[in-house]
C-alpha cells in the first residue's frame, strides 16, 4: 500500500475542511425557522433547504469519490471547493426560495468533494493499523461541525440573518493551496466518465424523495423506471458509475443500511431539534445552538478514544455501542422531551457520540472487506447512502410534522422519535446478521 508522505498534516487540514463542511449543513437547520417565516414557507417546503443539500451532496460525494479512481485526488479537490465558494458568493446575495435553494444545491455539489475523498484518501493511503484513528479524527470533526455549526448558525442569524451564513464556508477555499501541494501526486487515466449512470441515480434518489414529501404517485413511478434503467445500464456500461459487484455483496450491503439508518436517525434529530426547542420552549436561535453544543463537544472528544479502541479492538464492539446509545437517545426523546429542553441537550449529548461511534466504525469495517481497487467507489456508495439517509430522514420527518398538525408539538415529535427508534431496533438486527454471518469470513480475510 503507498502511503502519504504529509499524513498527519493532510489528515489535519482536511478535517477542517470537513467541519466547515458539516457546519454547514447544520448551520441552516438552526436558522431554518427564521427562513421559514422571513420567506413565508411550510415545514415540508423548506425541508428541501436541508435535504436537497443532502441529496446534491449524496450524488456528488459518489461521483468525486467514482472518479478518484482514475482522477487525481487533487485535481477533484480543487474543482469542488471552487464550486463550493462561487456557491457561498451566490448565496449571500439570495433573497427568493429559489436563489435560496439553487446556492444550497451549488454548494452541495461542490461540498462532495471534502467527506467522499476524505474517504478514499484514508483507505487508499493508511495502513488498517492507523486507519480506525485517521477515520476517528475526520469523523471528530465531523461530529464537532454538527455542534459547532447550530452555535455559529444561531449567532449568525440571530445578529446578521441568514444570508451570512453562506461566508462561513467560503474559508475552505483558503486552505485549498496547502492542502492541494500536500497531496500525493497521482496520474490520470483517461476513461469515459458514466453521465448517464450518475444522472440516473439522481433520479431515483431526487424523486423518491420528492414522492415521500409530497405523496404524487408520477415521481415514485419516475424513480423506479429510473431504478430498472440504471440496473440494465450498469452491466453494460464499461466503467459505469455505480459497480454492480459491489451492490452483489450482502455483508457490504448491510453494512451501508446499517449506516443509513444512523444518518436518518441523526439527521432527523438536528431537523427537529430547533423546532422543538423553538415551538414547546421559545428558545431563539442562538440559544437552541448553544443547546446542541454539548452534545457535539463531547462526541469530538470522544471520538479520539473511539479512533484508538477501533484500531486495538476492531470495529465491531464500538458499532454495538454506538447503536445503544442512539436507542438511549432516542428513548430520552420520547419520555422526556417535552418536560424541559435541558432534557433534550441531555438526549442530544447520546446522540452524537453514539453517531461519532457509529459512523467511524462502521467506515473502517468498510473500508475492511472491500479490495483496493474498489475502495473509490465502494467508499463513495457509502458517503451516497449515507447523506441520502439523511435526507430521507429529514424530508420524512418535515412531511410527518405536516401530518400531524392537529396535535400538540410533543405529541408530533414524540411519535417521530417512536419510529427512529424501530428503525433502530432493525439495524441492530442487521449488525448481529452481520456478525454472525459471512461478514466475519470476509473482514478476517481482507486484515490476514
């Protein structure tokens, strides 16, 4: 395995990167009440604010991630964090839903870049013996963003408005010149990229999501035509965007819906979070991000411990604990929630460590069971599946809230949390099938 001659340095600054990343996604479910009413919009409305963000993000993170096999990591680096910072000028100057909207999906594709290659930079260059702690610290960082990003996006749109905190990402394109001369050199290999396989995947990703929030019969019909289309492409296209011998290996494939669920989880609760604190609490922006700090401090600090025992322990102990603690979070949720918000900082606190564990862990089991030459796109299916989650999760849980509007907010959010935590009863069902299954032969073959 080559490995990186500026590793520490490398793996640093791009997990800043990565923490303006996350905060940025972040940053707008804080001051997504604020834009609800400043641009008179419904809840299920401006979900799309944070789940089209999730969904160009999903595409573009498998797509950079895709082409890092016969791309440079480098050259794929530079066009997204530029794409990123023309996105964060446009936005700043938004003042419509749709301006709004176009520089949030800008943005994401530009974003993609960061946690895909982050990604494919760590299993490609880092022995399996310093792998688990180089993930810790990324995924620290992300988890550190998902905190940090409500403060800062309380404070900015409590004191500026919204528009502001478009500026905040735009400082990832001063740290692209050192992190781009740190780089590996790599060589390209001119190959004809897949545009209709990663146009097709949007379509089935964009519109069965557009189905679960709005209910018309067309999009779902769109997205499984679109669904057989990409199936047939994919075994006939040379080097097609999605590889169907990946999606042909059921211990991989469990351990990306076991990810999945964790990003709905998660994603779910920062959504819903500032609303709760807002709508049962009257708490304003730059408090309820005070609130979800916490949570994001100790998850960080957490993370490094996590990174060391996944490297002495393995995987598979910090993915049990990481799903326990997102059933006590959850729990915590439901019984609790509507009694005070400092039990809604305390459920948050499980959240996001059992999210840090969870997400590091099951990334370096992974990064584990796939060969080398489909790290790029193995990785970067799991960044798909994992951001699509999330805007799964968030769109269904704008879309539920809308439901319910009859009820009382504790009851609208108590029944959400009642469903996450069936979804997580099955994923642990999915990790013990896992473990007692083929997944054991093929990670202890790949680490002999």
């Amino acid at each position: 395995m080559n490995t990186l001659k500026h590793e520490n340095k490398i793996i640093l600054l791009w997990s800043v990167m990565v923490l303006l990343v996350v905060m940025n996604t972040t940053m707008f479910n804080v001051g997504l009440p604020t834009v609800l009413q400043d641009l008179s919009l419904a809840s299920s409305t401006g979900s799309w604010i944070v789940s089209g963000y999730s969904i160009v993000l999903a595409i573009a993170t498998l797509t950079f991630s895709r082409s890092s096999d016969f791309m440079p990591i480098s050259r794929l680096l530079f066009i997204g964090v530029v794409l990123l910072g023309m996105a964060s000028v446009l936005g700043w100057f938004a003042d419509s839903f749709i301006e709004l909207l176009f520089a949030r999906l800008l943005q994401a594709a530009g974003a993609g870049a960061v946690p895909g290659l982050a990604m494919v930079l760590v299993g490609r260059y880092i022995p399996i013996s310093r792998r688990g702690k180089a993930m810790s610290i990324v995924s620290s960082t992300a988890s550190l963003g998902f905190g940090l990003g409500p403060v800062v996006g309380g404070v900015i749109t409590q004191a500026f408005g919204w528009n502001y905190l478009f500026i905040v990402t735009s400082f990832t394109v001063l740290l692209l010149p050192i992190v781009y001369k740190l780089l590996p050199k790599e060589e390209s290999h001119k190959v004809k990229f897949d545009f209709m396989g990663a146009l097709l995947t949007a379509l089935v990703v964009t519109c069965f999501l557009l189905f679960l929030s709005t209910f018309a019969l067309y999009y779902l019909i769109i997205s499984g035509v679109s669904l057989i289309i990409l199936w047939n492409h994919i075994h006939k296209f040379a080097i097609p965007f999605i590889q169907p011998t990946i999606l042909k290996k059921r211990p991989y494939i469990k351990l990306l819906l076991i990810s999945n669920i964790a990003f709905i989880a998660h994603f779910s609760t920062l959504f819903m979070m500032p609303l709760m604190l807002a709508n049962v609490f009257n708490k304003e922006a730059a408090m309820i991000g005070l609130m979800i700090f916490p949570g994001a401090i100790l998850s960080a600090v957490a993370a490094q411990f996590i990174g060391r025992v996944i490297d002495r322990l393995g995987s598979r102990p910090i993915v049990l604990v990481g799903q326990t603690l997102l059933l006590i979070s959850t729990s915590l949720f439901v019984l609790f929630s509507n009694l005070s918000p400092y039990w809604i900082m305390l459920a948050y606190v499980f959240m996001s460590v059992g999210f840090s564990a969870l997400s590091s862990s099951i990334a370096n089991e992974a990064s584990q069971i796939l060969p080398n030459e489909e790290i790029g796109t193995g990785m970067g299916m799991f960044q798909l599946v994992q951001f699509f989650g999330g805007a799964l999760g968030v769109a269904v849980s704008g879309t539920l809230i809308d439901w319910q509007s009859s009820f009382a907010y504790e009851v609208i959010y108590r029944n959400i949390f009642i469903i996450l935590i069936v979804c997580l009863l099955f994923s642990v069902a999915l990790f013990i099938s896992y473990r007692n299954g083929q997944g054991t032969t093929l990670a202890h073959q790949k680490v002999s």
